[in-house]
C-alpha cells in the first residue's frame, strides 16, 4: 500500500534506504498526473509520527539527489514531500495499531460482504489482520491487510484534539530545549 503502481514501488525501493539512514520512514508514494505535468508526492514521518518543514526540505533533497542520478521516472515531475497530516493514510500494519480508537475508511481489493468499502472504528491488529468495528455491526470484523488497497483517518474531533495535543506537547518540548540551550550558552562552565 506504500507504493501503488510499479513506478511507485520501484521509487520506493531507491529512497526508502535514505530515509532510513536520515531518521525518517516513507509513509507512502504516488505519482499522479498525466504524461505531461506529473507530482511525486512522498510522505513522510520520523520516528515519533513528526515531519516538520525542515524536515520535508531535507528529506527533499536528499531524495532529489537520488532520483537525479537514477532517473526511475520517465519525462518530467514536480518532486513533494509531505508529513502525512492528520488525516493521513495508513499504509502499514503498525499504523492500524497507532491509531486503534479512531475512525477509519478501508478499500479492498475484492468484495467482502458484499462491497469494497468499509467504515468504522479501529480496534487494533490480529497478527496480518486489521481489526474493526464497522457502523452497525455487534462484532469486530478481521480485514486482512493484503486485501486493502487504500485506507485513510476519518477526520473527527476526536482526532483533530490528538493532533493538537500532540503539537502543544512538540512546541512545548522545542521550548524546553530552547530554554536550556539558552542557559548552558549564558552559564558556559
């Protein structure tokens, strides 16, 4: 689910080794677009769930480096790289457990139960299944991960307070840090 097509898996295995060596994961990548004005849209994230814009330039060039010298895509792109935002995607298996408690949108690649699409609440992971509570239904359902094709956070308050808790609690500790760097600089020993 991290790379879609053959084009984005085959860019996936040339910069997923560099983001790694930086600090971060590639959350997922797509190329979109026609022949002539294509994006690569890669997302990303450290290993705390964080991708900040000094983050996204780094990541950017040093990916940009590789992708110029082997030259995966034909024609011309618009390189792009994103933290996942808060309604992200998810793509692995450890982001259904991250965020069991809130809602999400599954897409299959075959009918279960009739359809392809499924809503509900995230209950965590069962080895390679994703655990779910879908609206209406008294059990929770076990989709297997290899049947989904696409599944992303519904945006809900609930999950709109997680993120901005999660961004006081990073200002907070970046001012943590600014403060005590200011104090080792004004009491050098």
């Amino acid at each position: 689910m991290r790379g879609k097509t053959r084009e984005d898996r085959s860019v996936l295995e040339l910069i997923d080794p560099i983001a790694e060596a930086m600090g971060y994961e590639i959350v997922r990548v797509r190329l979109t677009g026609g022949t002539v004005s294509r994006r690569l849209q890669i997302m990303a994230e450290d290993a705390h769930g964080d991708m900040n814009v000094e983050d996204c330039v780094k990541l950017s060039r040093a990916i940009g480096e590789v992708l110029e010298a082997a030259d995966p895509i034909e024609g011309d792109y618009l390189l792009e790289v994103s933290s996942p935002g808060v309604d992200r995607p998810l793509t692995r298996l450890k982001d259904f457990a991250a965020y069991a408690g809130f809602e999400a949108r599954l897409e299959l690649d075959r009918l279960a139960d009739g359809r392809k699409r499924f809503k509900g609440e995230l209950a965590g992971v069962e080895g390679d299944n994703i655990a779910i509570d879908l609206e209406g239904e008294a059990e929770t359902a076990l989709v297997p991960f290899s049947w989904i094709t696409e599944a992303k956070l519904a945006l809900t308050d609930k999950l709109l307070k997680r993120g901005a808790e999660q961004r006081a609690a990073r200002l907070e500790h970046e001012d943590q840090l600014q403060h005590e760097q200011a104090s080792t600089d004004a009491n050098p020993e």
